[in-house]
C-alpha cells in the first residue's frame, strides 16, 4: 500500500479513504500502518450515508470538491465499494486478492501494484 500511495501522489494523483468505519477506529489503523498519509480521511460520522448507499461517494466527493465522473474508487468488496461507486458515477476498480477460480471481471485488479498503470486512472 505504501508503494502504491507514492506511485499515485509522484503521479500526481490526490488520494482519500472512504470507510463505514468511526474516525477513530480508521485514524488509529490508518496510524498503526503508517498510512497517515493516504489523504483525506471520510468516516461514516462524516457522511449522510453509508456504504453501499451511493450517497456516501457523491456526500465524499462533495466535500473534496471533485466530480465523480473524474474520481477513481478502490475497494475490495463488490456490493459494498465498487457497485455502489459506480452507480453513483464513479469509476471503480475492484481489488479481489484472492486468487479463485472464477472469471476476473473488467476493472479489476489482483494487487495494488497494477493501480498505477490502470487505464481507469487515463
């Protein structure tokens, strides 16, 4: 995570983290990881919504004064971050880890180091 934060920010790409979780709880995780510097921190007291209500990426968006259609989300559960950005008009990339036996769909990526070079970010 932290190589692909720089990759992004060198790229000159601004980065923020949308989470159901508190402030504290994600602020506490965000400092025990050292990614205190992942950018604007958007927790669900911050939002009139919650994830999956697509109303928590345009409430985020909002506040970062960026259009959805030129904001990029990432998350790695599909009915709660990528589904819901995309309804909201987002673009968004899934991050699915795990290494299955099912069919990667398009816009997903099996590890962060494929972020930087994702032709969603073009």
């Amino acid at each position: 995570v932290p190589a692909c934060l720089t990759a992004l920010r060198e790229a000159g790409v601004r980065t923020a983290v949308l989470t159901n979780g508190t402030r504290a709880e994600q602020a506490a995780k965000l400092n025990r990881t050292g990614l205190t510097h992942a950018g604007p921190l958007f927790a669900a007291e911050d939002l009139r919504a919650v994830k999956p209500s697509p109303l928590a990426f345009k409430d985020a968006c909002r506040q970062l004064h960026a259009q959805p259609s030129r904001v990029v989300s990432v998350g790695d559960r599909y009915d709660l971050d990528v589904v819901p950005a995309r309804a909201s008009g987002l673009r968004a990339i899934h991050l699915q880890r795990e290494r299955g036996t099912g069919r990667i769909a398009m816009g997903t990526i099996r590890s962060l180091s494929e972020l930087s070079g994702h032709e969603t970010l073009r």
